[in-house]
C-alpha cells in the first residue's frame, strides 16, 4: 500500500506540478492526523494507565458518580464489572473526565 501510495504522489507531482503533489500530501496527511486523533489520545492515556500503574486489576473505579470494578486495563479501553454486567471504558474518555480509584486494604 506504501508503494502504490509513493507511485501514485510521484505520478500526480508530474503530471499536475510539485507544489500541487505537496499540497494534495499535506492535505491527506492533515486529514489523516485529525482520523486519527482520538485513537492516539487512547494508546498515549492507556499506555500512561498501564506504565505508571495507576489503575489495576481489581481497583475501584468511580466515574460521574458510578463505581465499578476494574477486570483489564488495555492501551485502548478500560473494561469494569457491577455485577453481571461489564462496561468497557475507552481511554480518551478517562483521560477527559475525572475520576477516583480505589484500592483494596491489604493487611
């Protein structure tokens, strides 16, 4: 895909101009950052979650007055148990809302 993609910019560089090829690669890869957004806000939050060890399995997590508990943190969701049910919290809302987290005591 890398190659077609290369052989496709230098066709149009010749056949419409330098200045347009750039412009029309810059504009992609604008566009494509922007797409990409809050994937990168999910790996970049969860890769922090997971390194620092702020949250872990087990943990208590309350978030706009619910409280679960916490089965899996990943880069790009945090999963949660209340009960039977299990709710999935994607990073980029967790790194855009507060929220506390609790430990278990341990003796």
């Amino acid at each position: 895909f890398g190659l077609l993609f290369i052989a496709v910019i230098f066709v149009i560089g010749h056949l419409v101009g330098d200045s347009t090829a750039i412009s029309l690669f810059s504009g992609l890869s604008i566009g494509f950052g922007y797409a990409l957004q809050p994937y990168i806000v999910s790996l970049m939050a969860g890769a922090t979650f997971v390194s620092m060890g702020i949250m872990t399995r087990g943990d208590t997590l309350t978030i706009n007055g619910n409280t679960v508990v916490i089965d899996h943190v990943g880069l790009l969701y945090v999963s949660a148990k209340q009960g039977p049910k299990t709710t999935y919290f994607p990073n980029s809302l967790l790194s855009a809302s507060p929220f506390t987290v609790g430990r278990p005591v341990s003796l």
